[in-house]
C-alpha cells in the first residue's frame, strides 16, 4: 500500500491484497475505524481490499491502516487545501 497525496474536495484510493481470499480486513484513518458511507466505499474482491474515500478534506490527512488476520499495513494520506487560483497554473506553464 502505498503513501496518497490529494487537494481538497478529492478522492484517494488504497489497495492491498492479501494471501488469503475469506480474511476479512479492517480500515482505519488515525486510528479510527472507518464504515461504508456515502464519503467512504470499502470493497472486498477476493482477496484484493480496496479503500475509496471521497471528497476529501484537509483535516482528514494522517495515518491509513488496514488488519487482516495476521496481516498489518499503513501508508499516509495527505490532502492539501485546494488551490486557490487555477487560472495561475496554466500562465505558468
């Protein structure tokens, strides 16, 4: 799994796959457990966990973590405030 860096308002996605398909896992943002919601998608396929979160905020920057049996993985996120003047990226290129 590996570390995701957005802006404001945009969606970041984990995965990880494990050795075993009937595991079930758990996510984790800063230590919280994180549940299906409208802003959070969690899907199991087999053994491939996919996290979706969506329209992300900068207060939500931190740890991810996912368990699984005896399995463990951590990356960071990091979601930056939007950028203020869009107009000013496409003068600079």
């Amino acid at each position: 799994m590996y570390g995701v860096e957005v802006f404001d308002g945009e969606t970041a996605r984990f995965e990880v796959e494990i050795s075993e398909d009937d595991v079930h896992g758990q996510w984790k943002l800063n230590g919280e457990v994180l549940t299906q919601s409208p802003d959070i998608e969690i899907i199991k396929d087999g053994a491939k966990h996919t996290l979706i979160l969506y329209n992300l905020k900068a207060p939500l920057s931190g740890e991810i973590g996912f368990t699984a049996a005896n399995a463990k993985c951590v990356a960071n996120l990091k979601v930056k405030g939007e950028i203020k003047n869009k107009h000013l990226v496409g003068d600079l290129i």
